[in-house]
C-alpha cells in the first residue's frame, strides 16, 4: 500500500516502493540502487520531460548495432551536428557544431541524416503516454514536455513521483529511448532538475532552502538567459544567481527591462507560470543546409520552390493558414539575412508562398548562399474567416491544382507527383 503525500521521502524507480525512511543505497523490496529520495518527495507535482539525445537514441534503437559507437544526426560535412549521442559528447562534441569540427574531434564518429518524419511519430507516442498520466501536458519541442500532475495521487494510486517513475519505465519498454525527470513545484525548477542528471536520471528540487540552492547556480541556468544577456549581466558584475538575489526587482527591470523582472523572481525560486496543453502554433518553418554553395536565381529558385511545398504540405495536414511569408539566407560567410512580408489573406498554398518567398529573393539574389529557409507565421486556423478572392480565377484554379497533387500524394507518395521546378534539389537537413 502506498504511503500518503506527506509520508513519501523516497521511491524505488523499479519497483515503485514507497518508503518514509532514510533508504540505505538500495530498495529494501527489490534490491534496486535506482532510488529517489527527497523530504518533499510526495509534495511535488510539476515535472519536466526531457528525452535524451532524442534523434541520436531513436536511431540507436533502430540499429542496435551502433549502440557503443558515437553518432551524430546532421547532414554533411558542410552542414551542422542537429543531435549527437552522450559518447559523441564525451569528444566535446555540441548541437549546432558545424560538422567538419565534430568529425575533426570524433573522425569514426558515424553521420547519419535526420529522419524528421520517424522522430516526430516517436515524439507523438511519448506524449500519448503522458497525456495517460495527465491532461495537462505542454509539449515545448519535439523532444521535451511539462506535465502538471496536480490531483492525480487518487486516480493513478500514487503521489505524482511515483507516476512519473512509471512514465519513464514505460517509455523505455514500449518506445526504446530514455527520458530524464525532473520534479519540482514550478517550470522553471522542473527544468533544472532534469537537467541535472542525465540520460535516464530522475532529479527533485523541493521549495526548503531554495534560494540557497541556486546561488552557486550560473546566470546562464535561468532560462531566457542567452549569449547576448549572459555577457551583459557579467560586464555588470553578475555571474551567479547569487548575485541576482541580492538585486530588487525593481533594480533589475530597470537595468534590463521586461527580463529582468523574470531574472528576480526565477533567481529566488519563484515562476507563476501554469503548463498549457496543446499552446497553438506560432509559426512553421523549413530550411536547407546546401553541400555546395549556391547563387543566382537558376540554383535557388528549384530550392525555394522545394520549401515552400513542405511548408505548404504542413500547413494543411494541421489545418493552418499563414499571412507573414519569412524568407531566411545565410551567406557562404555566414552572414544572415532575413526577409519578410505579409500578405492580405491568410493562405497555405505552396504557389502563393513561393510567389512571394521568390519576390524577396530576387534582390537577394546574386550573393552566395550556403543555408537557405523559409518560414510561415500569423497562423490561424478559423477558415470561416479567411476572405477569398472569388474574382481571381488563377488563384481558384491554383486551389482546385493543388488539392488534386495532395490527393494523388495521399494514395500513391509524397514523391509521386510535383512540379518541375523542384526537381533536382537537395532534401533539408533541418526541420523547424
């Protein structure tokens, strides 16, 4: 029988036995070592899941043969590491390292492209069996998730800890990949804790002596902290939470504005913010790392046209329609540039975004690229207020020719039909 709330200080992740004594190193049932202990253990009820290294582990499931070898998920030489494997990582190996440095550090390191498709099945499963555990889940990326278990000690018999102990199990049995846990009393903390013991570890943050726990902590540990505030925060004097505590509020917002209200109140333990299931999509995006440089409108418009049919493909299989068309180009020196326009109606028909993605390049056309992208926002979903142009008859025509190719590509293949202007393009490397 399991214990109450207030009675849980430690838990068995094999067995999940309960126990309100100091444990010794392992379970007293099962003789598990994998135990959690912490006095506010059966207290906690928001966690964080994070899946570990999640398109490397998905790829070593399926080839158990690399499983000691370390792997990398990216394109090739002239691409960027998306994913690399906890033993690439030993070889200070990163996400978003150009490739030819990885290879430079790890030369047997195994590359393999990404498979956005299977990733993402894999990522809808994990969040079926969460949403077995609470309604009350936040999907933040493909590969990590808040859940808000408050309430749920009587339906799943257990207090919160004990249910995501049994999340992370089922997960490895049914799917092949490990998680990490972290459980705490807010987001934020949640986060840090499943940051701080990984792959498949399962870390607590309790509300006793917060402050006191994250004041050796690094500024960078809260999130919203990135390069740009990091070297502004230290060029002040301030590298460690710590520093942040001994800040007002008010000090802080007037230093930093907006952020630097959430920098005191993260900096003490405090975040106000509650899990939201299913938040809508803001945006959709696509981009290509090229294998060789491109320029001029003959190499990249067979590209451009390429992005604009995914995003299109997208956008209809959610049921979404975009007005702000972003085209992205990173320069074979790799400067970025960024265009953006936005249209009168709401659309997601790949010709109307081509025709305005190849209306922002065409001055842009002449430079060398190595990275092209392209990008929808605006999103809505409400198509009963989508205005049409029923006096275009082009714009009719483009509609009824599109739905015919998605209806061909449903029964035979995506790569069944298309138009000639995307043939003989590279495949992305990278989904966003």
């Amino acid at each position: 029988m399991l214990l109450s709330s207030k009675q849980v200080t430690v838990l068995c992740r094999d067995c999940y036995s309960s126990m309100n004594q100091e444990a010794k190193s392992r379970c007293y049932f099962c003789q598990s070592p994998r135990l959690i202990e912490h006095r506010e253990l059966g207290q906690l009820a928001i966690a964080h899941v994070d899946c570990d290294a999640f398109y490397a582990s998905v790829e070593k499931r399926d080839k158990p043969e690399l499983r000691d070898t370390p792997v990398l998920i990216g394109g090739s030489r002239r691409g960027v590491v998306a994913a690399a494997c906890y033993i690439a990582r030993t070889y200070g190996i990163k996400s978003a390292m150009p490739m030819f440095k990885a290879l430079q550090k790890c030369p047997e390191a195994v590359v393999i492209r990404p498979n956005m498709k299977k990733y993402a099945a894999v990522s809808k499963a994990v969040k079926a069996l969460m949403l077995q555990t609470t309604p009350l889940v936040q999907s933040v990326s493909i590969d990590e998730a808040y859940l808000d278990l408050s309430g749920t000690a009587r339906l799943h018999h257990g207090v919160p800890a004990f249910t995501m102990a049994r999340l992370a199990n089922d997960i490895q049995k049914k799917l092949g990949i490990t998680v990490s846990i972290g459980l705490s009393y807010n987001k934020f903390l949640a986060k840090l804790a499943s940051d701080m013991d990984k792959p498949n570890g399962f870390s607590v943050i309790g509300a006793q002596n917060i402050k006191t726990f994250l004041a050796d902590y690094p500024i960078k540990a809260i999130s919203g902290v990135g390069k740009g505030l990091e070297t502004k925060l230290k060029n002040d004097g301030i590298r460690k939470i710590f520093d942040l505590q001994r800040c007002t509020a008010h000090e802080l917002q007037k230093r930093y504005g907006s952020i630097g209200e959430r920098l005191f109140y993260f900096s003490n333990g405090i975040d106000s913010r509650v899990i939201t299931p299913n938040p809508p999509a803001k945006s959709v995006s696509k981009e290509v790392t090229f294998n060789y440089d491109k320029s001029g409108l003959e190499q990249l418009k067979p590209v451009l046209w390429q992005l604009c049919d995914q995003i299109s493909t997208s956008l209809k299989s959610k049921d979404k329609f975009g007005k702000t068309i972003t085209l992205k180009l990173k320069t074979n020196k790799f400067r970025t540039i960024t265009r953006s326009k936005t249209v009168k109606n709401p659309t997601q028909l790949a010709e109307v975004i081509y025709r305005v993605a190849f209306e922002l390049l065409i001055p842009n056309a002449r430079e060398t690229y190595r990275l092209m992208g392209v990008g929808l926002s605006t999103l809505v979903d409400d198509i009963d207020n989508i205005e049409s142009d029923f006096l275009d008859d082009h714009a009719i025509k483009q509609e009824k020719l599109e739905k015919t190719i998605d209806q061909i590509r449903k029964k035979v293949g995506e790569n069944a039909i298309g138009k000639g202007r995307g043939l003989n393009v590279e495949h992305p490397m990278k989904e966003n």
